[in-house]
C-alpha cells in the first residue's frame, strides 16, 4: 500500500483512557483536547491554534471565518478537500498553474489571475513542498488578499527557521490517518489574529458564543478525547518516524535519482522535511508511461497512487465550470505522476523491489 497509519504501543494508548472512564468527559475541549492544543503550538511554533474533526472542515471553516466574498486563486493540483472547500463556502475558486519543479502555485499565474474580485489566495503545500511563501506574501500584501494554506501535508516542516504554519493569515494542517503525523481523523488551523481563533472556538461548535448567544452558522467539528489521546501518542514518536521515513526516501533517491526520464523532487537546503510523500514524475523520454509503471506495480501487489490524478479541475462534479487546460503544467504532471509506497516500517528490501519493477 501507498501507506500504513502508524500506530502507538496498544497499552500506550490503552493507558490513556482509564480518566475519560472516570471523567466521563468524551469530547467538548476536553483534557487530552487542550493538551494537545499546547503541545501542537509549541511544535509548530505558531502563535495560535485550533484542533478540528478532520482538515477539511478546518479549512472550510478557516475559509467562513474570514468572512470573505468573491474570487480565490487556489491550484486544481491537490486533493478535493481544497477545491471543495472553497466553493462550498460561496466562493469561486479562480485556478493558477503550478511550478514544474515542485508541483506548488506559480506565483506568475496569481498575479496574472487577480482581479477586482480577487478575495484571497489558497495555495498548497502540496507533497510538503513548500509554496514561495515569501512572493505569494507580497502578492497579497500588494493586493491586500488573505493567504490561507493547505497545509495537509506539511505538518512539522519548517522553512528559513521558521515553522511552516507561521506563514499566511492562517494554514491548515490534516491528521488523517494517512498523514506524517495523524489523530485517527483530525486537523488543526493555525492563525495569528486571535480573533480569527475565537471565530473557529465559536464555527467548529454551532457558532455558539455563549449559553444563550449563538452568534455564527457554525458546525459541528470538534475533536473529540479519543482522537487527541492518539495524537499525543502519536507526538511522541513522531521524530523517530520522521527519521525512518527518511532513510527510505534516501533509498529511493539511490535507486532512482540518475534515471533518464524520471524526475524526483529535491528537498531545498532552507527545508526541514517530513517526508510525506514521494512522488515521481515519469517524463515522456522514460521508457514507461506512468500509468503502465502503475500497472506493473499493482500486479506485484504493490499500490503506488496516481496522486494527484485527475485535476480537482477535471472532476466530475465541476463538469463545465472550469478549464484544465488552462492550467497546462498541472495537466502535464497530473498526468504523468506517481507517488510510491511510502510510511516508517516500509523495509528496504520492499522499496529495492519497487524500483526494480520501475527500472525492468
Ligand atoms: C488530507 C488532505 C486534506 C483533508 O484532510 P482530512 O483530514 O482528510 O479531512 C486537505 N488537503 C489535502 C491536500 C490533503 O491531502
């Protein structure tokens, strides 16, 4: 499989729930809920942070509690969360091409793509590549647009000594079970003003102010004690697993990284990795198609994904609203990239036989 969700000690986490049997407090911003909290922000170094259900009804509720209205220039190279975040929040997604070389948003495609309407960017941090914060701040800065982050798959990077989260209004991190670092389902906003952070206290519970306020059309997206129990587990292994992802992402790289027609993302020298992913982009001068390596792959049993394939632009469910080939780099990667099996107990000997498949 593509990946495996680590996994605590059962007695670890088994431990963990003898005080909610006692407390009989499941969820509501419970114990286990505000410790987490405290230890995420000091992780990530931001200076606020709100825990959620999943990552993407934080970034749909990061999106409403801007309180915007009118155009987002986002990328269609990304999970559906992004995309569907924006639009069912009454905004229209506006879509700027990606870099050919880290798969994240062309800061020339933005500048290009504002208009009067032009609200706020949503770029990704797409793989754990980071974005050209710096340009995309200016950007916004000159055009006074907010900068909310997708940053599922970040979590824990950090960039020119900072964490990642510090850059934008505000980033969005997901704790899926797929991801570096997971609570089973869940996610996090971090933000700087804190009054974004006491419109996502009062969106993620029913927009309830107070007892007998209810000042916003809020949902319900709270994190519940079970969740943060494994997120604190799951926190106190996460160098070790950060660690172990690495030395087989540097197995991958010997296998693969002087191959003629294959293309391998480089950690810049400014970056602290997590090592979420590893994609591979198979250009035409390979000897295989991507989707042919995807096939020979899953005849060894092997499940590499076809990630990010198709564009959000390309879905169904936007049939006609929106033109992928406008965004002609993204089409071309979508088309022709692959992420491998990636997660810590991945054995070297699994990772030496997926290349060898690759490289028949
Ligand atoms: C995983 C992911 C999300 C959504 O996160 P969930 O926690 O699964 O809701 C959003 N954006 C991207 C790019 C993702 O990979």
């Amino acid at each position: 499989m593509v990946t495996k969700s680590s996994m605590p000690e059962f007695e670890e986490y088994t431990a963990m729930l003898r005080p909610l049997w006692e407390s009989h407090w499941l969820t509501n911003m419970g114990i286990y809920h505000n410790e987490l909290e405290i230890k995420l922000k000091k992780y990530l170094t931001v200076q606020g942070l709100s825990l959620f259900t999943n990552g993407h009804m934080a970034l749909e509720l990061v999106l409403q509690a801007f309180n915007i209205d009118g155009e987002v220039i986002t990328t269609p190279f990304t999970f559906a969360s992004t995309t569907h975040a924006i639009v069912r929040n009454g905004l229209k997604p506006v879509f700027a091409d990606i870099r050919k070389d880290n798969f994240t948003i062309d800061t020339n495609s933005i500048e290009k793509l504002v208009s009067p309407k032009t609200v706020a960017i949503v770029p990704v941090h797409v793989y754990g590549n980071i974005c050209d914060v710096d340009k995309i701040k200016q950007i916004a800065d000159k055009y006074e647009l907010k900068v909310i982050y997708d940053a599922a798959h970040a979590f824990g990077i950090r960039y020119n000594g900072k964490g990642i989260g510090e850059y934008g209004d505000a980033s969005m991190f997901s704790f899926h079970a797929t991801k570096v670092f997971h609570t089973i389902e869940g996610g996090a906003v971090c933000y700087k003003n804190a009054e974004i952070g006491e419109k996502l206290y009062e969106l993620k519970n029913f927009g309830i102010q107070s007892e007998e306020v209810i000042s916003g059309v809020g949902a319900n997206a709270k994190m519940n004690e079970f969740q943060a129990a494994m997120g604190l587990c799951n926190l106190k292994h996460l160098e070790t697993e950060i660690h172990k992802r690495k030395y087989i992402v540097e197995k991958y790289w010997e296998y693969l990284g002087d191959t003629k027609g294959i293309y391998l993302c480089h950690i810049p020298e400014n970056t602290i990795s997590n090592y979420a992913y590893f994609p591979v982009l198979f250009e035409d001068t390979f000897k295989k198609s991507r989707d042919q390596v995807y096939e020979e792959l899953k005849q060894n049993n092997i499940y590499a994904r076809k990630y990010f394939y198709p564009l959000t632009t390309d879905y169904n469910c936007y049939h006609n609203q929106y033109d992928s080939t406008k965004t002609p780099i993204a089409k071309y990667i979508a088309q022709r990239i692959l992420t491998l099996p990636l997660y810590a107990d991945l054995k070297l000997e699994q990772v030496k036989q997926i290349c060898e498949i690759i490289l028949h």
